[in-house]
C-alpha cells in the first residue's frame, strides 16, 4: 500500500469532514489548501479514489462534500467501444461512464447513477448502481445460424452485445436475414441478451432491406392503418363551392412551386407583384388543417409520425399519399385551399404590413430549383418555355437578395453545407455521389419562408395565445470558448463578452469564406451550437439572429406547422376562445417534445442511410486514390473528406512511417522521428481500403 497516498487521503478526508467545511469545487479546495497546480491530478486521484469508497460525496455541479454520494436518475446512451454516457434526467451535461462501472446497462435504459469524479480537463465521470427500466425492447440485426441455436448482431453499435436466440425462437430466420428481434431479457456484466425473431425483414443481399433496417431499427412507421387510409380517402375530395365560402380569391393571382425535381408533396407556392417601390410577396401554404380534423384518426397517426422521412430511395410520409402528393398537395391547375401570409416588403427589406388569411388558389406553373436556376442565369431556352412567369421570377430574385442582405446586416448565420445527392439504381445500389449545390432558386424558397415564419410567429407572439415557436438558444460559453482558442491556430478570433451574439459567427464565416480551412471551421462552429427545438416559449433563434420564429410552411411533413394552423384558423374564424385558448396551452408543451423528438430520429435515420450508401459506393472503389481535406483529428487518427462528400478514417495505426501523437491544442497528429504533422483543413492524398457497409464506415490509407 502506497503509505504516502493514504496519508494524503487521510488529510483531505479530515479537512472535507471538519465542521466549517463547505462543499467546494476541486480548484477551490486547491486554493485553501495552497496546493500548486502542476499537483492538481494528484488531488484529484485522492478525491476520486474517496468518492470511490463511499467516504465523500460529489455533487453533479462538482462539488466535493461530507456523506455519501447522491443517487441520480438518467438515461443511459452506450458506445461502441465499451464505455457509455448517462444524460441526466435533470437536464445538463452527459456524465462519462467507464466500461468496469456500466453495471450492465443496456443502452436506452433509465439508470441510477452516482458522480465518482469531477471533471478537471474532461467531462464529469460517474458509476451506474442500477437500472430502473428498459426503453428498447425491439432491435433489428443480422441472423446467424450456430448448430442447435442462433444469434443476432445489432446493427447499432451502441448494442454491445449479440442477442441469444435459442432454438425454436428463430421464427423461419435463417442466416442471412435481416430481422427484428424482440428482447426476452437483457442479460447482464456477464451474460448475454436473450431474444426471439418478431419479424424477418429480408435479405441482407436483397435490393432495400438495408434501408428498411435502418427505418425499423429507429422505430419509423411505414404502413398506415387501415383506419388512417380510409380516413384518408373520404376526406381527399376536391375542393367545392362549399369550400371556397368565406376565403379570399387568389385564383387569378400568378403563382408558383419551386421544387426538387422528383418532389411530389408540394407545401408551399409563392407569387411576388410590385406596389409603386415596393414588394408584394405571397407565401401561400397548403392548408392541411381543413382535412385532418383534431383528435381525428390521421391526426393521431400525424402527431405520433411527427414528420415525414426523407431517404435516398423512398419518402415516409407524415400523411397517407392520397392526402400528402394529392388534395393537399399544391399542384398546378389545380383550385386548393390554402393559408396565405402576404407581406408588403419596402426596398430595403423592412416589413410594411401583412395579412394572414385562409385562401383557395390555383398555381399557373410547377416550377424546379435546377428550372429557376437557368431562366435567372439567362438560359435563352428555359426563358422562352416559361416566359409567362420570367418576369416574376426575377422579381423574387430581387426580392431575395434584398432579404437576404437584411438578415446578414442583423447578423444571421449562414452554413453554406453542400448536401449529397445520391444516385440509385433501379436495384438500390449507388452509381452516384454528388453534393447537392444551393442556387438562386433554393435561395429564393429560403428566404421567403425565413420572411413568412418570422412574421407569423411574431403576429402570435404579440397576440399572447399558446403557440409553438422554433428557438434555437444561445451557445455555452465553455463551446465557443473551445472554439475561439482552437481558430486562434488559423489567425482568426471571436470577440466573446458577457455572450456570443450571431453577428461574431457571422463574421468568422465571412473570413472563412473561400479558404482552404473554411469547411472545417465552419463544421466545428456548427457543432458549437445548440440543437434547435419546438417550444410554448418564444427565446428568439440565435442562428437567424430572429427574435420570433416558428415553423408555419410545412404542414404536409411537419406536425408543428399543422399544430399551428388549427390555431391561427381558429383566430381568424373568431374561435379562439378561453376554452380553446386553456386547450392549446395544455396540449402545446406535449406537442413540442414530441415533435423535436421525432424530429431528431428522422434527421438520424437520414443521415445513418447517407452514410450506408456512402459505404457502399466506396467499396466499388477500394485501391482507388483521391485527393481529400483532413476533416477531424483525433487520438485514434485522421478523417478525411473527399470532394463527393464521402468522409473516411485514417487509423492511427496504419500510419506506418512514425508514431504519431495527437496534441489537443492545435488538432494536429504530430510525427515522433518525421516531423510530420497532419492538421485540420490540410490536403492529403488518400487510397481506400475498406469499406463496410454494415458498420456504415470507409477507411483510407495516407498515400503522401
């Protein structure tokens, strides 16, 4: 026994049980007891191994007292190396949870935890005493046949373990199968989880099982029931004369959608007219709302999808297609009903005036983004097929520049993130990786709807009933403070007092723009952002620099545009009474954590298939050489981008010419005997040498 360690232990114990003694932080307790810093690690393996032993108690705020530890709840989310993270139920940072301290914890389930050691350079670090309930009781993997029982292995990393099945459980499964498996028990430190085959997806070999296991393995529906589609059918009729009783005429007005290409459920069509020096826009949007009634069978199916799904070779609707492509659907020629937000906006962008009001339209033209796009570059044969509305679109884009100019001066962040466009084959396979370019036609959708939610959700702001606005807070000072010491190794800075405000990311863009480390810079101040989310409180959206937003364009894919639809209907109609007004606030809370919720597994599905194909793609092309942007650095290696967009790893291990060391401070692996260093934003060549599709990974070789 280190005799000089436990004496150590001895005086910190005596001095956190002394009567005076107020729980205090470690680098205050450094402080009273003078201790220097360079000796901070060796008080912190004292106070670690005192928590470890149950004779002193950490706080979560990380603040060491008398008495034991406290018994905390959250969360467990596992990793696929092993260890874990616990998000607290109370909100605040996830606490790190080594391997040996898991106490059998399956990923998804509500645990018990104590905090064992503060953080010092790293995050809080904590032990699980106990699992209070399981939330997973569905996984979908990969069936292997083994003699007289079978086994699965989950497609998702953070399920650590394969799944047992015994024989007779197997369900007609054999080895090859996707399948989804229903848990029987969760097994422990030592034991495996045990299961049955619910379902067999398909082969894995077969054209879309890969895709279908990702969507069930996120726990997204597919099939409406019967009920829904039914529903559905009786209420899709076309708009008649009844219909159209009580709202404004806009048939004869000009109007177009501008979409993608293959888009079939059209939310939105815009139209734009000049009044003397200024501009009439015209944001109309489908209106949803009159065809899926409150607590009606699709309006239950809606709030329980969230959101429609948008994949690379098929879209999950939120609404059955003879709703979502066709009666709702904004399609040309045709009379529908509609909630039009039309604004009077002045040369300099400032807002005028606006009327919301409940419409019928019929749009003269269905429009592309890559369409527009050519008429505004001068494209002589797309001007003379659509010169009807020529004139109009270069209005919009006049009016676009100028919102857009507006937004920047109040300081609007702008991530200008190529998307990938994937190209299948008729067999699901990618032929064709590409990033998807915005151009002035996107830019002028953008806009427009910016314009439409910001003055929608700020009428309703002002009229003080329940509303569900889109906030986007403020960044934690610790995450830009991370982020200006690492540009400082660029040459750049940001100017942070009491808070970050927008205009100084802004800023940092506009010097990023163009150079050799702008996708990098600009990736690592996203990730310095908090997440957006639906709320009943209206806290402005920091990345639009907007003191009001909401969503109100998307009522076809988005449940919160439709949520508040109902709302601004029921206002214009005189409806909106105290009943009404006490029903949305007791609803409205609900219906924000549902919709952000499903909100984050759709946006996760989406991009666990962009990474699929992605693996896909690259293994037609192992051995081949590219010349790519270091992306990340870390301890285990280097990531590089390549121009299609396709991200890879280098290991660490394969770097075969030095041993390499990664210094925190300037993101770089440095070469030990070479000199070498790889740093973020640098250009390499790379070969591939793997890919694997299962594990949604590729894996490069330095060729330099």
């Amino acid at each position: 026994m280190d005799q000089t360690f436990e004496k150590r232990k001895k005086v910190i114990f005596d001095f956190i049980s002394d009567d005076l003694y107020v729980p205090m932080k470690i680098k205050e307790i450094s402080a009273v007891l003078q201790i220097p810093r360079e000796q901070r690690d060796a008080l912190k393996e004292v106070l670690d191994a005192l928590v470890e032993e149950g004779k002193i108690a950490l706080s979560k705020r990380g603040k060491y007292s008398r008495g034991h530890a406290e018994h905390l709840k959250g969360i467990f989310q596992a990793n696929a190396r092993g260890f874990g993270f616990v998000s607290p139920e109370s909100g605040g940072d996830d606490v790190f949870i080594p391997e040996e301290n898991l106490c059998g914890a399956f990923q998804g389930d509500e645990v018990e935890y104590i905090i064992t050691a503060a953080p010092l350079r790293r995050r809080m670090e904590g032990k699980i005493v106990r699992v209070l309930s399981h939330s997973v009781t569905r996984i979908v993997g990969l069936y292997e046949k083994c003699r007289d029982f079978g086994f699965v292995r989950p497609d998702n990393q953070r399920y650590l373990k394969d799944i047992y099945i015994p024989a007779g459980k197997e369900g007609g499964a054999m080895t090859g199968h996707k399948v989804v498996v229903e848990l029987l028990s969760y097994g422990g430190e030592h034991m495996k989880p045990e299961g049955r085959v619910a379902e067999i997806i398909g082969h894995i070999n077969d054209p879309g099982t890969d895709i279908l296991s990702i969507v069930m393995d996120m726990g997204i529906k597919t099939e409406f029931p019967e009920k829904v589609l039914n529903q559905a059918v009786r209420v899709g009729k076309p708009v008649s004369d009844g219909d159209r009783a009580g709202r404004i005429d806009l048939r004869n007005w000009q109007m177009v959608t501008i979409d993608g290409e293959d888009a079939k459920d059209l939310d939105d069509a815009v139209s734009v007219t000049r009044e003397g020096e200024n501009y009439r826009l015209g944001v109309h949007i489908a209106d949803v709302a009159n065809y899926v009634q409150e607590r009606s069978a699709l309006d239950k199916e809606a709030y329980e999808r969230g959101t429609s799904v948008y994949l690379a070779d098929r879209v999950i609707p939120m609404l059955p297609h003879v709703l979502s492509n066709g009666s709702c659907s904004l399609n040309a020629g045709e009379d529908r009903l509609a909630l039009s937000c039309i604004m009077t906006i002045s040369p300099s962008g400032e807002m005028m005036d606006h009327e919301i009001a409940e419409t019928v339209i019929c749009v003269d033209k269905r429009m592309s983004y890559n369409g527009v796009a050519k008429i505004l570059d001068g494209d002589e044969e797309a001007i003379r097929k659509n010169k009807e509305v020529v004139p109009m679109l270069r209005q919009m884009k006049e009016l676009s520049d100028i919102l857009r100019e507006r937004r920047g001066r109040r300081g609007s962040i702008d991530f200008d993130f190529s998307e990938t466009k994937i190209v299948l084959d008729e067999t699901g396979r990618p032929v064709e990786l590409r990033p998807y370019e915005r151009n002035a036609a996107t830019k002028i959708i953008e806009d427009f709807m910016l314009m439409a939610n910001e003055t929608v959700a700020e009428e309703y702001f002002w009229r003080d009933v329940p509303f569900l606005y889109r906030t986007h807070d403020t960044p934690d000072e610790e995450k830009i403070r991370q982020l200006s010491t690492f540009i400082n190794n660029f040459g750049y800075h940001i100017h942070v007092r009491n808070e970050v405000r927008p205009k100084e990311i802004q800023k940092l863009l506009g010097k990023v723009d163009g150079t050799p480390e702008e996708a990098l810079i600009s990736r690592l101040a996203l990730r310095s952002m908090k997440q957006a989310r639906y709320s009943t409180e209206n806290t402005g959206h920091f990345g639009l620099a907007a003191k009001y937003y909401t969503h109100f364009t998307s009522p076809i894919r988005r449940y919160p545009d439709l949520q508040i639809h109902r709302i601004i209907k029921e206002n214009l109609r005189g409806r909106l009474n105290e009943d009404r007004v006490s029903h949305y606030a007791e609803i409205l809370p609900g219906a924000a954590v549902q919709c952000s919720t499903k909100e984050r597994t759709a946006e996760e599905a989406e991009r666990e298939v962009v990474k699929l194909k992605k693996a896909e793609y690259m293994r037609a092309h192992i051995g081949e050489e590219y010349e790519g942007v270091i992306s990340g650095v870390t301890r285990w290696g280097i990531y590089v981008e390549l121009p299609n967009t396709v991200e890879g790893l280098v290991h660490v291990a394969d770097m075969w010419d030095d041993h390499y060391e990664f210094i925190e401070q300037s993101y770089e692996l440095a070469g030990e005997h070479t000199g070498k260093t790889y740093k973020l934003g640098q250009t390499v060549r790379v070969r591939v040498s793997d890919a694997d599709k299962v594990q949604r990974t590729v894996n490069f070789e330095i060729m330099d």
